[in-house]
C-alpha cells in the first residue's frame, strides 16, 4: 500500500485555463487558502522554474489601439503552469534523501555566509542599503535573501523545505532580518515598506529608481522570486499591496510601462487567494489600454451553439458601433413580425388542413392558426410567378 501511494503522482495542467483558477473554482478555494497563507501542504515540492518564459521582452510587448492590426497575444502556458505549481505547494514533489541542514535559516541567523561570495547577512542589511551598484550587478544574493522551494540560478542556494519553513515562522531574529532584506530591495526599486502589515509606497527617490527599473528587465525575475518567498515564509498579505502599486505605476502612472505584461503575468499570479487576484484584475482592467487586448479576465461562455468567443487567452472583438447595432436590432424587428416557412413546410401545412395525411387526428382545430402563415406563402408564390 505503501508503495502504491508513494507512486501516486499529481494530473499536471495541460493548458492555461486548467492552471488559472482566478475566475472559477478549484482547490485553490477562498476558504482552503485563508487556512494556509503560507503554502504548507503535506505534498511540497521543488518545481522546476520556467519563469524566464515571457518575462524578457516585456518592453516590445506594444500594442495598438486598433484590433486589426493588434498582434494575435496569448498568455504564456509555461507562466501559468509554473506559478500554478507554486500556489499549490509543489504536487508532485519527492522529498530529498539528503539530511535537511536548514542552510537558509542559518543563513538568516547568521551563522552562515551566503555561497560562493562569503557574505554574511548582517553585512547585506548594514552595508548594501542604497548601494544600488552593488545590489544590481551582483547575481548571487537573491536565491539566499529570498529563497524558495525550486531551484534558483545559484546552484551554491539550497531550496526551502517544509520543515524549514516551520523553524524558519517561528523564529523572530529571522523573521526580522527577512523583513529588512524585503526593505533593503523595495528601497532599491524606489518603494518603501510603511508598516507591520506590507503597505508600500514610493520612497523619495522614486523618480529614479523608476526610470531604472522600467529598464532593467531582469529584475522582474527578482521580484517573482520575492513575491514568491514572501508567501512561503508566511507573509501572504504583503504580496497584494506590492503588485497593486506596481498595477498603479505601470498602468495609471505610465512611470512603469515596460512591467505590465510582467504584473499581470507573473505578479498577480504569485497570490494565493484567488478572490485578491479578482480584485488586482479588475482594477487592471478598468485601466489597461487597449482594452479589447486585456488578456487575463475571466473566460468566455459558451453560447446555445456551444460555440467559444474570444476569452482570457486571445484578442477580444471590438464592441459594435451604434451603426451596427441599429441594424441589428432593425432586422430582429423586422424578423420578428413575420413567419418564415420553407417551401416544402408549406406544402405540408396545406396537406395537415386539407387531411392529406392519413392517420392523424383532426387538425381543423389548427386551421386558424395557419392561415396567416398560408397567406404570406400564397403571396409570395404569386409575385414570383407574376416576376
């Protein structure tokens, strides 16, 4: 038995709508989440990362304000499947044989330096702070500042494991240092933490920092990595503060534009809670320009043909224009007020009345209620034969 659930494995998603439960309802129910902020799950697991997918290249993501010449934009699959994993706690996962020697907390407790540069935290939190040089170049600092149970670009990082997790929440020293690596980065990127419960705000050298950050890519990457381990550390609620200023900037402000194909993408997928994610995306939709190419609202409806319009993963059709509504609404008035019936319907109808057909009940009953449509037949017979 054992052996049989042990090789049990996981159904993984094979589309964007199997990974996207932000519209619908899965496991990642409201209820179940706000029981597990934090990510804990019996089946945690290291997945591997296909974040760099769709993230370079946010800048040429340009679209116009006209849908025939827009290009033909779909969410990235490899996105969606990534950081459905992460919200699930990892399925799949096969706990590693090697002893768990908790690098990441004794990292924070600083007890260890970070690997391969020999870097203690303390050193980060006291001497790196507005060292902008520093924190940009430097490529090895981020897998231990905010690490995460997948395999980061550090290979010297060692991934988060569940019961690391629970050591790690319940130790303040560590908690705290967490908090200040968190402000030493925000303040890189011209924010700063207001409080206790992850408000943020512009810091003083937004303007800055803006500039710098609507230009440097690669830091998108970082902040997925931090939203991320902000959740597994069990600080959830400061995710949606972040991504909503980061909404506000790159879509009301325009002093971000180059990230907002990485906030809706990646940023908002990083939240658990799949009513907060509702709210992030309605507000981004009431915003976004184009409109008709906003890719990430809920998924279409099937019509009574079963047919599927544009949804969450193409570009929706323009609305019509007044013109073609009133044409619309004149031909279903005009079709309403008469009876259309085929030719060989109308031979039929005339064959029920006049008891043509044997074996059925009387029909004069129903007389009536044909004649106007035998009128409208007879008419139109003798027009095109008089044509």
């Amino acid at each position: 038995m054992g052996n049989l659930v042990g090789s049990w494995r996981f159904k993984e998603p094979s589309t964007v709508e199997e990974c996207d439960s932000t519209w619908g309802s899965d496991s990642e129910c409201d209820e179940a989440m706000v029981e597990d902020d934090s990510g804990m799950s019996d089946s945690v697991s290291p997945a591997e990362s296909e974040r760099a997918a769709g993230h370079s290249g946010d800048a040429a993501l340009q679209l116009t304000d006209s849908p025939e010449s827009a290009p033909k934009m779909k969410r990235s699959f490899y996105a969606a499947r990534d950081l459905y994993k992460y919200r699930h706690s990892y399925p799949n996962y096969r706990k590693s044989r090697q002893p768990n020697e908790y690098r990441n907390l004794r990292f924070y407790m600083n007890k260890i330096p970070l690997v391969p540069d020999g870097i203690y935290i303390e050193e980060i939190l006291s001497k790196w702070r507005g060292d902008y040089d520093k924190l940009e170049h430097n490529h090895t600092y981020i897998q231990w500042l905010f690490p995460l149970r997948e395999q980061g670009l550090n290979f010297y990082a060692h991934e988060l494991t569940q019961d690391e997790i629970k050591e790690f929440q319940s130790t303040r020293e560590a908690k705290r240092r967490f908090l200040a690596a968190y402000s030493v980065m925000l303040d890189f990127y011209g924010i700063k933490l207001l409080d206790k419960s992850g408000n943020v705000a512009r810091a003083p050298n937004w303007q800055e920092r803006f500039q710098h950050l609507n230009e440097s890519h690669h830091n998108y990457l970082r902040i997925t990595r931090i939203l991320k381990s902000l959740g597994e550390l069990g600080y959830e609620a400061f995710k949606a503060p972040l991504v909503r200023l980061f909404l506000e900037e790159s879509l009301c402000n325009s002093t971000l534009p180059n990230m907002q194909h990485s906030v809706l993408e990646y940023f908002v997928y990083t939240i658990r809670l799949p009513a907060t994610r509702r709210r992030l995306l309605h507000f981004a939709r009431q915003h976004y320009r184009p409109a008709h190419a906003f890719l990430w609202g809920p998924p279409p409806k099937k019509g009574a043909g079963g047919s599927i319009g544009a949804g969450s993963s193409g570009i929706r059709a323009p609305a019509p224009t007044p013109e073609q509504h009133r044409r619309v609404e004149d031909n279903t008035a005009s079709a309403s007020s008469r009876i259309n019936v085929s030719s060989h319907d109308a031979i039929l109808c005339q064959d029920l009345v006049g008891g043509g057909i044997k074996g059925l009940p009387d029909l004069s009953s129903y007389e009536a209620g044909l004649q106007e449509p035998l009128m409208l037949i007879s008419g139109r017979r003798e027009r095109s034969e008089f044509s």
